[in-house]
C-alpha cells in the first residue's frame, strides 16, 4: 500500500491519544487501541486507486467503565478525523467515505468489545 496513505491514517488517529497499529497488534497491547490495514492493493483506473481502509477499535470492560459508550464515542471520532475528509502528500490527494460500520464478534466469555470501520479510499496522481 502506498506509504504516503498509511502516514496520513495513522496521523490522524494517533490525534485520539490512543495506541495505533499497522496491520496487528502487539499480544501485550494495551486496551483500547486501534489497528488499521488496507486490506487489498485495490483498483487501480486511469490516475486512481480505489480500496479499502480498515479501522479496527478494541477495548474491554472495567469496573466504572461503560466500555459500550466509550467505544461508540472512538468509533464518531474516528469518522469524524475520516470521512469525507481529503488530504494531499507526495503529490497525491487522498479521500476516505465511510462505507461499513458494525461489531466484531468475540466469544461470549470475552470481555474485549470490538467495532469496525471500513473507508472506501480514493488516491488520486498528479
């Protein structure tokens, strides 16, 4: 995936004060933390690549801690430093929508709760 996509993604979110991945994280990271991945090089037409952003958030329950609150309010921030956002680097603009939102499932005896995004991403050459 281009590199110049990947910084600006992760400048974005390392806005939310939270750990941010690459494609995995760490086994000893701490909770809540995001992980981004492009999950395809993409389509490419003419002067543009087409694919799609990932954008993973984790967290689990605490004591005092409404962690479906919390995660849902990630979930607004992060659309909200995305979606429909653009961005120029390295000669390239760059434009993210939104186009899924939903639960990652664990098992019934986790405490992890995870949400999912997924961006349609634009990357335009000049």
């Amino acid at each position: 995936m281009n590199e110049d996509v990947r910084k600006i993604v992760y400048q974005q979110l390392i806005t939310l004060s939270l750990p941010v991945h690459y494609e995995i994280a760490p086994d000893d990271a701490i909770l809540p933390y995001i992980v981004y991945s492009f999950p395809t090089d993409g389509r490419k037409y003419k002067n543009q690549t087409v694919s799609d952003l990932q954008v993973d958030i984790y967290d689990a329950e605490r004591n005092d801690y409404n962690v479906a609150r919390e995660i849902d309010s990630l979930i607004n921030e992060v659309e909200g430093l995305l979606d429909y956002k653009s961005f120029f680097q390295g000669g390239s603009s760059f434009w993210f929508k939104r186009t899924t939102r939903q639960a990652i499932p664990f098992p019934e005896d986790s405490n992890i709760w995870a949400r999912q995004l997924v961006f349609e991403t634009r990357i335009y050459r000049s």
